[in-house]
C-alpha cells in the first residue's frame, strides 16, 4: 500500500482496491492444486510449475520496482503485476504443499505433524527476513533495490528446484 500510494501516486482508496484485486487469486488455490497435481508439464509433475511461478514472480517484482507513475500513468500495470505475483505464489504454494502432502502420506501422525510443523516455521522465518530486508532497504529509499533483492529470492527457487530429482510422470501427456 505504502509504494502503490507513494511511488505510483494512488490515492488511498484506488490503492486498497488494487491490493484487493491483487490478492483474489488466493480465492482459486484450490483449483491451482489440482491443476498442479494431475497436470504435469513436458513430462514432469511439479518442477515446471515451481520454475515458472518463480521466473515470472521475479521479472514482476522487477517490472514493480523499476517502473514508476510517470511511466505507467495509472493503477492498471501495477495491480497486474501484483496480482500476477499473487497467482504465482498460489501455484507455488500448491506445489510445496502437494509435496508436503506425499511426504506425509504413509508416514503417521507423528512425521506429519513434524513435516508441516516445519513447514509453516520456515516459511513464516521466510516471510519475516524478506519484511524485515525491505524495510530496511525501504528506509533508504531504494525502490528498485527491494523489488531486486526480494526477486533474488525467486533465483534461489530456480536453482533449488532445478537441483530437484523428479520422475516423469507416468502414463500422462506432456502439456
């Protein structure tokens, strides 16, 4: 809300309708992990969704954070952006917990309260070091540098998940 009515020069009531639409993509994550579960991609069931969901995310936060309200002249890019992030994070989500979901398929009630238990710890640590990065880097008023920053996070999804030993699903066609 702070950038939107700060560097893209919203008024209060156009940026709290943009982050509004922006977050409506969290209403369909159902329907993204099905699509994530049984549709695999050239042959692979999750490590394309991950790949993809975090190369756009990054480009947007980068999209984000070089353009300004004298380039775009409006809320329209913008919200787009942020909500093409949201959809991302959905499908990213979906995929991790769809993971999560196997791992703990045979292994008791124990191993899935420990799996998901760690989950949740890592990613709210995740969510608290990257506010925590901004809002430093936001105190020296380095726009850019914060949407770049918080996009190398995305580099570092790319990475692991090309690191990431997945079988081709079986019997299914390549989308």
């Amino acid at each position: 809300i702070y950038i939107l009515k700060t560097k893209y020069m919203l008024s209060q009531a156009v940026a709290f309708t943009a982050f509004g639409v922006s977050m409506s993509p969290w209403l369909v994550k159902p329907y993204v992990a099905v699509v994530t579960d049984t549709v695999p991609v050239f042959g692979l069931k999750r490590k394309p969704y991950v790949i993809g969901s975090a190369w756009i995310n990054g480009i947007s936060l980068g999209a984000i954070g070089a353009l300004t309200a004298t380039q775009l002249g409006g809320y329209l890019l913008p919200m787009s952006l942020m909500t093409l992030r949201t959809f991302c994070r959905c499908v990213t989500g979906s995929v991790i917990q769809g993971m999560l979901l196997e791992d703990c398929h045979e292994g008791g009630q124990v191993l899935t309260s420990d799996l998901i238990s760690q989950y949740h710890t890592a990613h709210r640590l995740g969510q608290f070091a990257s506010v925590a990065a901004s809002g430093l880097l936001l105190s020296t008023g380095a726009f850019l540098s914060v949407f770049l920053s918080i996009g190398a996070f995305h580099a570092g999804s790319i990475g692991l998940s090309m690191l990431l030993e997945e079988a081709s699903a079986p019997n299914t066609p390549v989308a």
